[in-house]
C-alpha cells in the first residue's frame, strides 16, 4: 500500500476517519493491494495499513470458512465485503432476557456493517463462491475475545492479544 501511516493513527481523504468509510476508500484502490489468496486450511488474511488508532485487514473466505462469535477487545469498526457473500451471526437476548439466539443476516458485495466497540459476532463464508472483504478497526486491535453459545448462554473460551496469537 502507498498509503502514509502516521504514528498516531491515519485518515484517508475525505473519510472522517469513519471505518465503513475507511474500508471503502481502500475498496477503490484494489490495485494497489497485494495479491489475495485463498487457503484450503484456513482464511488468509494481510494486513495493509496501521497506526495506533486505526487499522485495515484484507481477508479472504473459501465457503465454509468462518470466524468464532468473538469480540474486538473495545475497538470499533467495520467491514465491508469487496467480493461474493458473507453471513455475520450476532448474538441476541430472547424477549424475557433469559435465553441468548443468534441473529443472522447476509452481507453482499459493496455492502458492509459499521459496529461499536462491544459488538460480538461471527462471520462466516455460507455460500459457494469464494469473498474477500476489508476491515477496519479504531483503535487498532489489541485483543480479541472469542465466545461460545452453551446452554442459552454466552460463555468466554478464549482470549487472543496481537503480537501473540496475531
């Protein structure tokens, strides 16, 4: 990427520094990404900018890859799909409050989804086709804690830090 990384962080013209935004100021410049690639064995994944406010992920989705429900550890962001479909799962509380589902919706090419630093979700590549879709988070992530659903309950399984498990 050309693209200037400051040390505090970088907004990309005319962006706010919104991360929908952001994801499709990247979209337009697909020249200038690297060469995607799809793994039989798991999502590929690149990182092309960062600073320490904000970051952007290039990943790629063979169907049937997926993340699990996990969490950006506080940061914000979005992602926006460049190519194919994507379905994102979110967990929700049934009407009395005592029973967690999932919601599921489906996310199309040059569609994305804006969230908040406490959105948990899963995403995962349900169609035939192969996508690829772009991420950005602020701040840049640091950590992120990955859920399970067990008996209508949200239980923790695992904590990943960047520079260890990323």
């Amino acid at each position: 990427m050309s693209t200037a990384v400051s040390r505090t962080g970088f907004a990309p013209p005319g962006t706010g520094g919104d991360p929908l935004a952001v994801a499709r100021w990247y979209a337009a410049r697909r020249a200038d990404w690297p060469q995607v690639r799809f793994d039989r064995r798991r999502r590929w994944y690149q990182r092309l900018a960062a600073g320490s406010e904000t970051e952007v992920w290039l990943l790629s989705w063979l169907p049937g890859q997926g993340t699990d429900l996990h969490d950006h550890g506080g940061s914000a962001g979005a992602f926006l799909v460049v190519a194919g479909t994507l379905t994102e799962r979110t967990p929700v509380l049934d009407r009395d409050g005592g029973a967690w589902g999932l919601r599921q919706g489906r996310i199309g090419a040059d569609q994305g989804r804006a969230f908040g630093a406490r959105h948990i979700h899963q995403v995962i590549n349900t169609e035939a086709q192969p996508a690829v879709s772009l991420h950005v988070y602020r701040p840049a992530l640091r950590e992120m804690t990955r859920y399970h659903l067990t008996d209508n309950r949200l239980v923790v399984t695992a904590l990943d830090r960047a520079g260890v498990d990323w």
